[in-house]
C-alpha cells in the first residue's frame, strides 16, 4: 500500500530563500529515488516562509529509504531544520 507523507514547515522570512532552495533540490533527488511517487513543494498563499510537502512512496520501506539517503541529511536535516520555526508532519496510506 502506497505511503504519504504531508509536512508542514514554518520559517523567518529571512530564511525563506534558504529554505525554498533546499526543498527544490531535494525534491530533484527523491524524485530520482526508486521507491518514490511523488514529491511536491507548495508555499501557502499569504503565509510568508510556510511551505507544504507532498511525498508519496510505494510503501513504508521507501519513506525509510529516503530518510536515509545522504541528501536527506544534507538538505533537510542540517540545513532546512535548524532554520524552522515550526514543523509538523502526518503520514497516511493511500486508499
């Protein structure tokens, strides 16, 4: 069964070009991954440094897969994390 993943990441406005760009090259390398579906970047209309991610994988396993990749680490964990006010992440299998 396919597995989703919607996160929402909230930052400064001074950090929002930082962000944006490390979410767009991760979004080029796990669309590479195999397990992956789908990968889409969105901003929030009228929220400044608010973004929503769309991740879908063909089960569990790729999403583990993913967050074990190197650019994983690199892009999300040690450059868009530190910068974020707030987070918050659902996972959900597709019907």
């Amino acid at each position: 069964m396919a597995y989703a993943v919607i996160a929402r990441y909230h930052c400064a406005a001074d950090d929002e070009a930082t962000v944006r760009g490390a979410l767009l090259k991760v979004r080029e390398h796990t669309r590479a991954e195999p397990a992956n579906l789908a990968y889409e970047v969105h901003t929030e209309v009228g929220e400044t440094g608010s973004f929503v991610l769309y991740e879908q994988y063909a089960d569990q396993a790729g999403f583990e897969a993913h967050k074990a990749a190197s650019h994983f680490k690199e892009l999300i964990v040690e450059t868009v994390w530190p910068l974020l006010v707030d987070r918050s992440v659902t996972f959900a299998e597709v019907l």
